[in-house]
C-alpha cells in the first residue's frame, strides 16, 4: 500500500513528499545540507514550475482550516524555497561563506 501525502493534482510530486514534506524550517535547512546537489536540482526542477499553481491551491482554504493534503504540499513549497537558495544562489547545499553558521528557531509559524 502506497501513501500518498499531496493533493491528487499533485501526483507528479508524489516521489519528493516523503523526503520534503518537513513541518519545521530547521528540519528543512538539515535536509538540504545533508542532499547532493543533484538531488536539490532534482527537486528544484520538478517543483519550481508548479509553485504558482500549489500555492493557487492552498489559497482556495483558510489557513486554519488546511486540509491535511494541502498542509504537506505547503510544507513541500517550503521546502523548494529552502532548496532554492542552494540551486539559485549558492550552487551547493551550505551558505557560501557561512563558517558554522546555524539555523535554529526558536518557535515555528503555522502552518
């Protein structure tokens, strides 16, 4: 039995969910520092054409009333703008520059 996280519109990202569908920024941050850089582009690629359509999703709800679907694809958009300052800007998973520079909230928005 497969489990699906996203929203059925969403199957082609399907196959990142799992790995990318983290609820928390420092979560997001230790993934991306602890990806290749192909598996980041991998990812960039496939969910930078569809930003504007997932987040037309998630519009279509409150926020406090996202459906459990709509959370994850959230979560996932989260993550692809942690993943697009590697792909972007850096050309690698750290901060260029950065020493041993850390990310760590305090507290997390919701959702």
């Amino acid at each position: 039995m497969t489990t699906t996280l996203l929203p059925p519109a969403f199957a082609d990202l399907e196959r990142f969910a799992l790995d990318w569908c983290l609820k928390t920024e420092s979560e997001r941050y230790a993934r991306r520092l602890a990806s290749p850089m192909q598996e980041l582009i991998d990812f960039y690629d496939a969910c930078f054409p569809r930003i504007e359509e997932a987040l037309a999703y998630c519009d279509k709800f409150p926020l406090d009333e996202l459906p459990e679907d709509a959370i994850h694809l959230l979560h996932l958009m989260y993550s692809l703008i942690m993943v697009a300052m590697a792909v972007e800007i850096f050309q690698q998973p750290k901060p260029v520059d950065s020493a041993d520079a850390e990310l760590a909230r305090v507290s997390e928005p919701w959702p």
